[in-house]
C-alpha cells in the first residue's frame, strides 16, 4: 500500500498525513485538533477517490458502515419513538464517528514507521493531556487515596488508557532497547530512562484509578500478550514477567481492600451484603440482591435484559438509555448506561443493529489475527493491536462508554493500527487481480 500511496495525488496525501499526526497528537489532548484531523483525513480520502473508492467498495469494514447507516435510518424514521428523535439522532451520529478508524487506517498505509511514529505521537498527546490536568497542590492519590481521573469524566476509563498506555511499554521494551543501542547510543540512557518513567507512571495510573475492570483486563491482556510472545520467541522476556506478577499483585491487593472494607463494616451492616447477594442469586430472584457496587451491575444485568426482550429485534433508539433509567428504581435512577456494552447495544439498537455494530469489532479483529498469523505483522505492533483489542472487549464487559469523545477516539487508535496491514494487503490485492 505504500507504493500506492506514493502515486497518490501529492495534495491527498499530504492533506492525509498530516491528519495522521494531528490526530495522534490531539487524540486525548484537544478535541478540537482531533475535529480537524477527523476532516483532513475524510477530505484526503475523496481527493484521492480514484484510488481510494476502488478500496473501499469492495472492503467489508466499509460495507458494515453502509448497512450500519441504512438500519439507523429505518429504524429512526419507522421504528424509534418521535419523541425521542432527538436523542437519537444524536446518538447515531455519535456511534456512525466510530469509523472514524476507517480513513486513518488508510492513510496510515501499512507503513511501520508511520505506524509507530504515530504511536508515538498518541503516546505524548496522552502524556501531555494528563500531566495539565494534575492538581499539582494536593498529594499523590496514592496517599490521599483520592481516584484520579486527570480531565476524562470517567475515572473508570481513564483506567482503561493508562492500562493501553502500560501494555505499550511493556510490548515495545525490546524494541526500544534496540533502537537505542543501534541508531540512538549517544542518547540511549536517557531514552530508556524516560521509557521506565512512563511506564511507571501509567502503571501508577492505573492503581490510581482504583477500577478494578481497569486492572483485572490489564492482567488478563497481559497473560494473552505473554502467550502470543512465548509462541514465537519461545521466552517471555523478564520484563514482561515482571510487570505480569506486578499487575496481579495489584488487582489482589485492591480486591483484598474491598473485602476488608466488608469485613471490618459488620456494624452497618455492610458486611452482610456479600452473603445477601450470594441467597439472592442462588435463589433465582435476583429482585432482592442489594444494591451494593456489584449488586448494581447485577441489576442492571437484569432491567436491561428484561428491556431487550420488549423490543429484540430494534431495541429502544441509541438515545433511550437514560431516560428510561428515570422509570427503573431510585437507586437506578442515578445511571446514563447499563455498565455492560453489550447489554447496553442491545437495548439501544435491538439485536438487529447490535449485531451489526460488534460485527464492526469482530472483522477487524479476524482481519487482523489472520494477517498476523501468516506473519505479516510485526511481533510488537501484533502484539499491541491485539491486546488492546482484547483489553477494550473485556473492558467493556463492565462499562460503556461508546458515545463518549475519549473512547471514540480511543476506538479509533487502536482499531485503525489494527486494521491498516490487512487494508494494505487488500489494495495489493486489487492492484494485482482487480477487485472480485
């Protein structure tokens, strides 16, 4: 694909390039910056349709947002109430900037140095977001026990992209070791030295955040990320091994202080919840589990099932959510969004447009395992696409946040990294045989 683009019309692919880092730097440093880069990057691809089109008609991702588009038309014009029109307009327009991920992927253009050097650049844009938004008067949250958000609305989330950000670190160390020692000698002790801040620093996030989806997918994605590594280096390097025992050490510990907290609030009765929660679900009535921070989500596990299959098929629009929290229990009422991704699709979309939205993950997922199974990605860069994937799936399970700016553009990091070699193997494709 890179020779492709090289022929493309030069003022595209400037335009596109320059959308490629001004995104990666405003990401989650300005929202603003990231707008433009949005329309750079869709400006460069119509400039450029004579190559792109050809791409795009016969790429399913791009036939997924066709058929996505269509569903929410019908259902926002026959299917979802008026009164909500609003609300939902407003959210499929929310949803539809998902394939964002879809121009970007392109214009990354399987190149690997454009690749990490846009890593790079989302890396510092997120360093930088965080490092303003830190209230430098007050102490570490670690010891006022304070759970940082640092400028996202969503402390659990924030989480989730310091986590991204460690599992980084930890899959580019030997990378940057190399680099260093080969091109960089001169400089390298401070390069490794700035290396091990960050990843310290993100690790300290993630702690900070005290999200305990956070961390429990940052161990899981890191035990497959070592799997992965072990398959073909036949060793996981003692790094990485440390960082897997540290995490783990982490999720015990926070899950230890729960408990604690349980065990040592009898008084109030709090303590007893766990046991209460445990009758409840045995009994099959899960009506009276209590409304603990498990029990919530349990509640929530069971209004939201029961409000999909009301409406299986069409769901109740992407803007009803929370306006149907208003009618649910006063303990509910607090809530935009069930906590569970899944859930929370089918009850906005219906089983028909949820299934459309995950397929949407699902390909680009497939296109990329494939694509690295055959050998055709790099270890490090496979590894982080895929562990990333993995930890925004697992994530998910948790909480929801598709409507959101940050994880958006979260989305749109890590599905166009994921899914840009599997495009460039596509064009080589149709510049050899045409498209079938």
């Amino acid at each position: 694909m890179i020779e492709a683009l090289a022929d493309s019309n030069d003022l595209a692919r400037r335009m596109g390039v320059t959308g490629v880092y001004l995104f990666g730097v405003g990401a989650f440093l300005s929202f603003a910056a990231s707008n433009v880069a949005f329309g750079l990057l869709i400006l460069a691809v119509i400039f450029d349709r004579h190559r792109s089109w050809p791409v795009l008609r016969c790429d399913p991702a791009f036939w997924l947002f066709i058929g996505f588009s269509l569903y929410l038309a019908f259902a926002l014009t026959w299917v979802w109430p008026p009164e909500g029109r609003a609300a939902d307009i407003e959210g499929s327009e929310r949803l539809l900037k998902l394939w964002y991920f879809l121009p970007l992927a392109y214009w990354l253009g399987g190149d690997l140095s454009r690749i990490n050097r846009f890593l790079l650049c989302i890396a510092i844009g997120f360093l930088l977001g965080r490092i303003a938004a830190i209230d430098w008067s007050t102490p570490p949250a670690l010891i006022s026990g304070e759970r940082l958000r640092l400028g996202f609305s969503s402390i659990n989330h924030f989480g989730l992209y310091a986590g991204t950000l460690f599992l980084g670190t930890m899959v580019y160390a030997r990378t940057v070791w190399h680099t260093t020692a080969e091109r960089l000698l001169r400089i390298a002790w401070l390069l490794r030295v700035s290396w091990a801040v960050i990843a310290l620093t993100a690790l300290y996030w993630v702690l900070a955040s005290q999200s305990r989806g956070a961390i429990a997918s940052l161990l899981i994605t890191l035990v497959f990320a070592s799997i992965l590594m072990v398959s073909f280096r036949r060793r996981l390097p003692k790094l990485f091994l440390i960082a897997l025992v540290g995490v783990a050490v982490l999720l015990v510990v926070l899950i230890g202080e729960e408990l604690a907290t349980y065990r040592g609030s009898l008084e109030s009765d709090r303590g007893s919840l766990d046991s209460a929660m445990l009758n409840a679900i045995l009994s099959g009535d899960w009506s009276n589990i209590p409304y603990s921070s498990i029990g919530v989500r349990l509640h929530m596990l069971r209004v939201g099932l029961e409000w999909w299959l009301e409406r299986p098929w069409f769901g109740y629009g992407p803007g009803a959510v929370e306006s149907m929290f208003q009618g649910a229990v006063q303990e509910l009422q607090v809530y935009t969004h069930l906590h569970n991704t899944l859930v929370d699709n089918l009850v906005r979309l219906g089983g028909a447009g949820t299934l459309l939205l995950q397929s949407l993950y699902l390909y680009v997922a497939y296109a990329l395992w494939r694509i690295y199974r055959a050998g055709g990605v790099p270890l490090s860069l496979g590894v982080f696409a895929l562990g990333a994937l993995l930890m925004a799936f697992l994530f998910g399970q948790t909480d929801y946040r598709m409507d959101g700016w940050d994880w958006r553009h979260y989305w749109v990091m890590i599905g166009s990294i994921s899914y840009t070699l599997p495009l460039a193997c596509r064009v080589s494709r149709l510049e050899a045989v045409g498209c079938e």
